[in-house]
C-alpha cells in the first residue's frame, strides 16, 4: 500500500479515468459506502460521539462525508503511505492522520467503535490478512465492529476494472465468504454482510428498493463484510 504514494496527489483523477465506464464518480462511490457505514452505525446503537478508524485511509475521502453523516463521531485514518497522509492531513478540518507498517496501528487496545477498511484488504497478501484482522480486534472497543468494503471477485466488470486500474497491480481479490470464515477465525462474532452496486444508475432511480432485494445475490460489484468484538 506505500506503493500509492506516487499518485497522492492525483489519485483521484487515476480512479475516474478508471470508472468512465460505469457512469459513476470515485466520489460517489466513497459517498455510498459512508451512507451504507452510516446506517449501520444508527442501527446498530453505536455512540454518537464514537471514534472510528478509517484503515488504508488513503489520501482521506472518507473524512469529509463521514463528518456530514455522522458529525459527533470522532474520524482517525492510517495508512502505509506517507504521500498520501500528508494529502490527507491538508484537507479543510485537519483529519487526524498518521502512517502505519502496514502491521502494527499505533493506537492502544480497545480504542475504537469501528475500525472501516474500503476496498484495502485485496492489497494486503492473503499470507499476512489473518495478523492483519488479529490487530484489528485488538484495538476496537469490545462491541465495536469491524467494517470491510470489498471488490466482489464473481462480478464480471469489477474484475474488468481491478485489471484496468492502474493502482490495483497487487489486488488478489476475495469471496465474501471467504473474508466472513476469515473474520470469525479471528474471534469476531455476529458476521453479517451483504452484496451491493448491482445496476447501473438510470435503474436504480427507476428501481428504488430493488438493490436491496437483490442484497444476497453474489452478483453485486462489491459487497461488506461486518464482524464484531464480543464484550
């Protein structure tokens, strides 16, 4: 994941070009997955006024939207990459950003309601996932969730678009199933998740409700994953 700090400071423009096909902005898919994360957190009665862990955070997108959807909650963001903290840390509100080996997150125990990883774990080799889901148990709160984002694999144009990107070399990709085994092998309970990103936008605004019927049909372009730390 350091390996995105040659393209800090235009990542976004890398992944626009990479999403002309789908009709869609890289900022509307951050803004889904902060609105899917948001209704998660209210439904699930976590604190209003919680600390959440952006991991992989990146150059901080998800700061801004999580601030408007949830704005008590107290926003962190790690990443590998410094090129990317350092853009992250210049946005309007100063999220608090730090960089990380990849191995060890510099928090204490039992810091976190939720620790957030979108679309990060297929750049993580599968050797070093199972540290990397211990770690992260380690520092959420007992009864906080962990929340994952990922590519689905069975979905014929994600794979076309992880191929294409110019960030995604490393990217192995994940089945749903797989990550939910892998996250209650690591001691989380309550494994949930659903599939979602099934049809194009014109559909959807014609189709309201639909996406969400079709929740459970692997086909979606991505899918999360949701586990949490017992008491």
């Amino acid at each position: 994941m350091a390996g995105f700090d040659t393209i800090a400071t235009s990542y976004e423009d890398v992944h626009n070009r990479n999403l002309r096909l789908t009709g869609e902005s890289s900022d509307f898919f951050v803004r889904h997955k902060v609105g899917v994360v948001a209704e998660f957190w209210r439904e699930r009665g976590l604190r209003e006024d919680g600390a959440f862990l952006d991991l992989g955070c990146g150059i901080g997108r998800t700061f801004q939207p999580l601030r408007e959807a949830l704005p008590g909650v107290r926003y962190h963001g790690a990443d590998p990459s410094d090129e990317s903290i350092e853009v992250a840390r210049s946005q309007r509100g100063h999220p608090d950003c730090v960089t990380f080996d990849g191995r060890t997150l510099p928090y204490a125990d039992a810091s976190f309601d939720m620790v957030f990883a979108a679309c990060v774990v297929h750049h993580v080799p599968p050797d070093t996932r199972p540290a990397l889901y211990a770690e992260v148990r380690r520092v959420l709160r007992p009864g906080g969730y962990f929340f994952v984002f990922e590519h689905n694999p069975l979905n014929p144009a994600t794979q076309y678009l992880v191929k294409t990107c110019d960030f995604d070399d490393d990217a192995i990709l994940l089945r749903a199933g797989s990550l939910r085994r892998a996250l209650a092998d690591a001691g989380l309970v309550d494994v949930a998740g659903r599939f979602v990103l099934f049809l194009p936008r014109f559909l959807r605004e014609r189709l309201p409700g639909v996406e969400r019927r079709l929740a459970r049909v692997p086909l979606g372009a991505q899918y999360w994953v949701a586990a949490r730390r017992s008491p």
